[in-house]
C-alpha cells in the first residue's frame, strides 16, 4: 500500500527518484502521467493495465471519454526506473506540473502523485481547513449512488 507524503529534489534535467518505500510496491516499470490539479501521478504498470480496462470501457464515441483519454493517456509515459528508483521526468510533464527544484511525492494506495512543493503545500492547507466539507459532499455523491 502507497501512503504518506516525502520531499524529494528534481535536478535541472528534470531527474528524481521515487522514495524507497514506494519503490517496493510500484516495481521497476511504471506509467509517468498528467494528473489532475496539475500534479503528475506514477503508477505501476499492473495497475495501469487495470486503469485503462476502465478507460476503455467508456464509450468513446463520447467527447468526454475521448477527452479523458486525450489528458490521461496522451499525456503518460512508459518509464523505467533504475536501481535507486531514479528516472527523468519528461520536460512536457514537467511544464505541466510546473515542477521546480522541491518536488512532494504522495502516495494514495495504488497511485503516487508528484506535487512541486509550493502547490502542494497550498494544496495541503486547503485540504486542511475544508476536510470536513468534502467528507460531507462525498458522502453525499455515495448516498446518490446507493
């Protein structure tokens, strides 16, 4: 399971490395892509298997599914990390991100998210200070769902 949050630093080519105690988990290759509120996410290759059976189960003579395909596939890198969990950023996804030198991986169980450090810490104290709203609008997209 992915869970927590690490700094990390990203070098002027764009190169990092995703942190040990993810590292386990998502294996040697993994799927870089745009994300939504302009961070990035990692994902393992099993797992995207399993994300795009979901893509393509949408019908895509949609504009919204060949949209959601357009940013989230068109935008994904297959990536190979090396044996310190390093790799390069693609600078496409890096300008997307606007990634700087201070960068905050996120693990949310099957995904990683890699937030520039500025954003997500304004991210963070959003979060923070509307916790409980979102709870309660969550909960009510489930009781609609029922």
């Amino acid at each position: 399971m992915l869970l927590g949050n690490y700094q990390a630093k990203i070098n002027y080519k764009g190169r990092t490395a995703v942190p040990s105690k993810y590292r386990r988990e998502l294996t040697k290759n993994v799927v870089v892509g745009q994300w939504y509120e302009n961070c990035l996410v990692i994902i393992s290759q099993q797992q995207w298997q399993g994300f795009l059976k979901q893509i393509e189960e949408k019908p895509f003579i949609t504009a919204p599914s060949r949209e959601t395909d357009r940013f989230l596939v068109g935008g994904a890198f297959e990536i190979e990390l090396d044996s310190q969990g390093r790799f390069v950023i693609p600078s496409s996804l890096r300008q997307y991100a606007e990634l700087k030198e201070e960068v905050v991986f996120v693990g949310l169980l099957n995904r990683v998210e890699i937030w520039d450090k500025t954003r997500w810490d304004k991210h963070q104290k959003y979060l923070d200070e509307h916790a409980e709203e979102i709870a309660e609008r969550l909960n009510k997209v489930g009781e609609k769902n029922s």
